[in-house]
C-alpha cells in the first residue's frame, strides 16, 4: 500500500504524459517553451484569476509574492505556527520578521481571532510593521479567509494564500489561489496536482506585482533576455514539468477531485466516534491534500502509526514541531502561552493514505484497523 500512489497514476496515464513529454523533446523548446504558457493560461481561468505565473517551486512562488509587496528588513509577516516550514521561511529569507499565530482546532488552519491579537501585540510593541499574513490552506482546506480579510482590512495587511496543499479547493464555488492578494501553489509531486519535479505558481489580478514577479522569476529581466532591471532569480518552470502538469490537470478536474472526496467520506462515516476526523466547515471544500485524524494524545497517536505499520498500512506525521519550536527560528520570540493548539496538533495529528487512485477495500482495511485498534485500548 502506497502513501500517495504516484506509480499507480502514471500507468493510468502513461500515454498522454509520454506523448506530451517527448513533443517537448522533439521540439526543442525546454526552457520558457509553449507548454508553460499553456498551462498558466489554464490554470488562471480554472482558479478565476487574471494573472497565473509559473515558476520553479512553492517555496519560490511565496518568495516572489513577498518580493512584488516589497516586504523585507523592519517588516513582519504573521503565519500559521502549525504548517510547513516554508511558509515562515521565506518571510525570514526576505529579511522580514515571522510572527506565529495558533491554529483552529477544527480545520488546523490560521485562528483568525488569534491573527487580532498577534496583530495588535506587535503594534503595541512598536518594533516591526505589520505588513501581511500568509494564511496557508492546510491539508486541502481552504482557511477562513472572510474573516481572515477582516482582520487585514482592519489593520491594512496584505493576504496571501499558500494554497501549496489546497490547489482545487474552493469556497461557495470560489476557487483556491485566488483568495489572496497574491495566491501560491506548489507542483511538488504529493500536491494535489502535482509534477514529476518540483514547479510552483503565483496567482493575483494585480497586473502590476504580475509583471514584476514575471522579471523576477527571470533574473529581472526587462524589455528581453540581457536587460536587467532589479535584482531577481532563476525560478522558471520547466517545460517538461509543464508538459507532464497538462494532462494531470485534465484528469484532477476532470475525477481526481471527485475520487478523493468520496474516499474522505468512507474514512469520515467509518472513523467517525473511534478518533477525532478532520471537519469541513459549511461552504468549503477540499481537495484532500492529506487526511489527518487527531488521537487523544501523543502516546496514543505514537502507538497507532507503530500499530498500522505493522499492518503494512503507511501513515505519516504533518508535523511534529510547531514552527516556533524549530532550532531556526530559535531567535524568534513567541508568547508560547498564546500558541498551544499547534503544540498540540503536533503531538496528536497523524495523516493516512490519500489519493485519488485508492481502492476501496484498501479504505475500509485501515478504518478496520483502526477501530480495532481503540477497541483494544
């Protein structure tokens, strides 16, 4: 049994992505080649966005908006203590300062009551200026972002999405990647719609901050190749990954979506009253980057992976050390009182088997497991 069964997909759809793949091949084009901007044109009008850029990966993607805001040394970036280390990463890489905000019990993602008072802390405190909160859709779910944008508009923040897990969910119909000022993804290949490498993309109907992430994901190119404007990267997507991204985004709108979303309801209706099931707010929908149950503590949680490992049933911990406890960010300071819920999750989620080429007997042999498995305790 696979985590995530990226073998499984490629035989379903060998033939389109070999073609797609070697026409790239045979063209030449491997650098800024015709898939790339094929793709963009389809990712924005499937997201609802004006602009889509493409580039070489969701960390990239995150570093590009925070460039396009001109955030940077004085500034300070509030993101969830409960998520990948990315997210914060890239607001210390931009000389900008994190300030960690707990987490919803319910959906794991930014409280945005917990936002207000971090928000307000920080300006008492006169050090730093508050200057955007990066709201991360974690595990698939879109955050709060009504109430998220509240909270911005108050304080007169940008919102950024890291939608990296949460590509294809939406929110009364509207799609993620484009809640945010600027939006992100990541191609990663265990994303919901992932390469066979790493790629990533930015989203905004901001024309401006599109033509400036534009030349800086392209060393700051201007007007062509060797006039550089401003100092930038080497962020393109690769037109093979383009290439190979084409037909699996056919298929994740066309049943991926659908297939994961019918195998988290037999999870949810078989682990419903053994463990704590992720909860889907009204309105929302997922697109089951991961799904993550929550045990009672973290002997038990420990105990539950060992149990199903043993039952060769993979499982895997997203994450173990909330953000303030990471040695990185050591010289950050956190009101460690105001962020238990993260500690929390990290000593008590445990994520199983979720993709959209699952069996349904394989869903049924992990939920028997582990309701066999609190019936023993």
């Amino acid at each position: 049994m696979e985590f995530r069964d990226l073998k499984k997909q490629y035989a379903v759809l060998k033939n389109k992505i070999d073609k797609s793949v070697l026409d790239v091949m045979a063209s030449g084009g491997y650098i800024m080649g015709k898939p790339v901007t094929e793709l963009e044109i389809s990712l924005a009008e499937y997201v609802g966005s004006k602009h889509c850029v493409s580039c070489a990966n969701g960390t990239d993607a995150l570093s590009l908006a925070l460039m396009a805001m001109g955030i940077g040394s004085g500034d300070c970036v509030f993101v969830p203590d409960f998520t990948f280390f990315a997210t914060a990463e890239v607001v210390s890489f931009a000389g900008a300062y994190p300030v960690f905000v707990d987490v919803d019990r319910d959906t794991f993602n930014i409280d945005s009551a917990k936002l207000d008072e971090a928000v307000r802390r920080v300006k008492s405190e006169g050090k730093y200026i508050p200057k955007a909160v990066i709201a991360v859709d974690l595990f698939g779910l879109p955050a709060n972002y009504q109430e998220i944008r509240k909270v911005a508009d108050k304080y007169g923040l940008y919102v950024i999405e890291d939608a990296a897990q949460g590509f294809g969910g939406s929110i009364n119909g509207k799609k993620a990647c484009s809640f945010g000022d600027i939006s992100t993804t990541s191609f990663f290949p265990a994303k919901p719609l992932g390469c066979y490498g790493d790629g990533g993309a930015v989203f905004t109907d901001n024309d401006e901050w599109a033509s400036i992430m534009t030349s800086l994901k392209y060393h700051g190119k201007g007007s062509y190749k060797y006039d550089n404007v401003r100092i930038g990267m080497n962020s393109r997507l690769d037109t093979i990954q383009a290439a190979i991204l084409k037909p699996k985004f056919d298929a994740f709108k066309e049943y991926e979506l659908d297939s994961v979303n019918e195998f988290a309801r037999t999870y949810s209706s078989m682990l419903a009253g053994y463990v704590k099931i992720p909860q889907i707010p009204e309105g929302f929908y997922s697109s089951w980057a991961q799904y993550t149950i929550t045990l009672e503590n973290q002997e038990q949680r420990d105990s539950l992976q060992m149990y199903l490992k043993e039952r060769g049933i993979p499982s895997t911990v997203y994450y173990p050390r909330a953000m303030h406890e990471q040695t990185a960010f050591s010289d950050v300071a956190s009101d460690v009182s105001s962020l238990q819920i993260s500690k929390i999750l990290s000593e008590t989620v445990l994520s199983l088997p979720m993709h959209p080429y699952m069996e349904q007997e394989d869903i049924e042999y992990i939920c028997n497991s582990i309701q066999e498995f609190i019936r023993s305790r």
